[in-house]
C-alpha cells in the first residue's frame, strides 16, 4: 500500500508556482523596496515608515502566536513596539528567498537579526524579555502599480533544541 505522502511527491503535474522570470524579477524588487522600509523603520524606531505599505485588511501573526487582522489594529501596536525597543536595539534585515506564484503577488522569506550595542550579532536565546531575531513570511500583493503588503507572520528564532 502507499501511503499519501508517497502518492503526493510523485505526482507528475505538480506546478513549479514561480517560473515566470519577469514577475520574479519584479516580486524580487518589491521586496527589496519593502526590506529597505523594515530597516528604515526599525532604525528610526517608527511605525509610519516600516507598515508605509501594509493593506488596510492585512493578515498578521505575531513571533508570539497573535493574530491581528487590519491595519487599524496592527500599527498601533506596532507604534507602541517600537517606542519600547522590543526585539532589540537594532537590527539587521536580510531577504532570505522570494517567489513569486503569479504576477503581482510575492511571497517572501525576510530575516531580522537582532544586533546588540555592540553591532554584534544577538546570539538566540530562550529568555523571552531579551532581543530576539526573527523569520517572518510576507505576502505582497501588486494594486494600481503599487505593492501591498496583505499579510506577514513573524517566528522568533530560538536555541536549537
């Protein structure tokens, strides 16, 4: 007998969802421009700058297993995040994979590393009050030329067990 895992990783018309070159290329710019708005954001501790692109009906889940629905209800917590410095003092974001399954749609891998006073790395920790890095999957969505982010959810990077 064979069992589903088998049957599936041997389908023959199984689609490789991010084969068009142009909307790759795209998708991979819209994250770059996005990345660069994360960083300007943390840097200047402000929430305006870093959701600048965020829907109105963005999805969102927290690195601690919240889940917010619409931009109304996420910025002010985002505003409040940054005024208290959670996650760190600084950090460093670095575009981990980005595909783009249709054109005018990117979903991307982003890493933020956490960097202490230093400008050194922050080695992962299980203390859930220290600055932490994390790995977040966005979803960017073309309209009217402009990218939207419609959802994001953030994973804290631990200590391997």
């Amino acid at each position: 007998m064979t069992s589903h895992a088998t049957t599936a990783s041997h389908q023959p018309n199984r689609p490789t969802l991010s084969a068009d070159e142009s909307a790759t290329r795209q998708a991979s710019d819209a994250v770059a421009r996005f990345v660069e708005e994360l960083q300007a954001g943390w840097d200047q501790h402000d929430a305006d700058v870093s959701n600048r692109h965020f829907a109105a009906d963005i999805l969102w889940g927290s690195p601690f297993g919240a889940s917010v629905h619409g931009y109304a209800e996420l910025h002010p917590i985002h505003a409040r995040l940054k005024r208290s410095g959670k996650g760190g003092n600084a950090s460093r974001f670095e575009i981990v994979d980005v595909l783009a399954p249709a054109p005018g749609v990117a979903v991307a891998q982003v890493r933020r590393i956490a960097l202490g006073l230093d400008g050194q790395v922050v080695e992962p920790s299980d203390d859930l009050s220290a600055s932490f890095s994390e790995m977040a999957l966005y979803v960017l969505v073309r309209r009217d030329g402009v990218w939207w982010v419609a959802a994001g959810q953030n994973t804290p990077i631990r200590p391997a067990p």
